[in-house]
C-alpha cells in the first residue's frame, strides 16, 4: 500500500501491518490498560520506522 500524502491520520485498529516513517500517539487512558488496550497501544508503538512521539 502506499500513500500519496505528508500526513496520515489513522485510527490504531486500521494501522496493523503498516509502517510509518514518524508516529505520533495520544494516550488518554492513565496507564490503566484492558488486555485488547494493551494490543492496541503495542500496534501503535510498533508501527513507527523512524520516530515514535507519545504524549501521555
């Protein structure tokens, strides 16, 4: 798949099995994680190639 634009804004559930050069994630939740928030957050962080930003 490859996309045409500088900016990609994506829900984490559609990010499973792309690669990004920069991701940026937002975590709401105050470190309390449920088992499928766990897997999602760990989608997330791993989708960055290059640089991974998280605010917290």
């Amino acid at each position: 798949m490859r996309f045409n634009k500088k900016l990609v804004v994506i829900p984490v559930y559609m990010a499973k099995g792309l690669e990004f050069d920069s991701v940026i994630v937002i975590n709401k939740i105050n470190n309390s994680f449920t088992k499928s928030d766990k897997y999602l957050m760990y989608v997330a962080l791993t989708r960055a190639q290059h640089k991974l930003i998280i605010y917290n």
